[in-house]
C-alpha cells in the first residue's frame, strides 16, 4: 500500500480541494489495528489483575463468592483504568515525538504516582471486603504489573514499528 501510495503520489496531480485516500479492507485493517493496541495491552493487565486475586483467595484458602465477585469487578476497573492512564500518556509522548525507549520511561515514572494513590485509595476503601481478599491482592499484583510490565509489552508491541531516528550534521567544505 505504501509503494502504491507512492507511485500514485507521484503520477497523479491532484487539484487544490482534492485528495486522496484509502478505503475497504486496508482501511478496517487500519483501524482495527490502531484499536488492538489499546485494547490487547488493557486485556492482558485485566486477566493479570484477575491472576492476583484468585491467587490471593488462594493463599488464604478462600473459596469464591458473591462478595470476591463483586471484588474481581471492582479489580476490573481499577487495573484497566490505571493500564490506560499509563498506555495513554505513554502514546501522546510518542506522539509528541518523543523516542519508543524515553516514552516509555518517563511515562512509567510520570504516572508512577496517580496509579499508586489509585492503588491505594482502592485498597482504603475495600478495607470492609479484605476479608475476601480479591481486591487487595488484585490491585497489587495489578499494580505492579501497570508499572513494570505493561511498559515492557508496550516497548515489544511497539519495537518493530519504531525507526531509529536520523541525525542530520552540517560540515564544512573550507578550501
């Protein structure tokens, strides 16, 4: 599609209120793939959020129920709350122009604050059901994952696409 785009960039002149673009499959293609790398990343921290709390049912030998479901749900949208803060800002650094590898670093360390007090202001709050555990030990492991994996799947997700940015020098021909 790019050599296509090219090839017709260069053959066909357009008109001043004129433009071209691509639609059908390459279009859906498109688009289905920008909102994959929203939602596989967001998918993948809700299924290790969910991981943390069954493991902590299980440590504490606790079977699941109604209150430990209302706690995964609850674990839910916290952990996918804080892995989009995080993949958000993450994608307007970048966007901004910033390097793969510095995004993702000063991404990490800027929302390193709102996702604990998220964290934390979750766990006060569910201090009634901790008996259940699910969210405590959910929104630990969740939080832990937001900040440290969720940053390395976005540089693997991303490492491919990103190019290597070039440098342009000025030297100087003195005779």
């Amino acid at each position: 599609m790019a050599e296509a785009g090219r090839a017709i960039g260069s053959e066909v002149v357009s008109p001043a209120a004129y433009w071209t673009s691509w639609g059908g499959s390459f279009e859906q293609l498109q688009s289905a793939t920008r909102r994959l790398q929203v939602v596989i990343p967001a998918a993948l921290l809700l299924v290790f959020a969910l991981t943390g709390g069954v493991l902590a049912l299980w440590m504490r030998g606790i079977p699941l129920s109604i209150s430990a479901a209302v706690g995964f749900i609850a674990l839910s949208g916290v952990a996918v709350l804080n892995g989009l803060v995080m993949l958000s800002f993450i994608r307007s650094l970048r966007d901004d122009g910033k390097p793969l590898d510095a995004a993702i670093r000063e991404g990490a360390f800027t929302r390193l604050r709102p996702v604990l007090m998220t964290a934390l202001v979750a766990s006060l709050g569910f201090i009634p059901m901790a008996l259940v555990t699910v969210v405590i030990g959910g929104i630990l492991s969740s939080t832990f994952l937001t900040l440290l994996a969720l940053p390395v799947l976005y540089r693997l997700a991303h490492a491919r696409r990103s190019a290597p940015c070039s440098r342009i020098t000025a030297t100087s021909t003195a005779p």
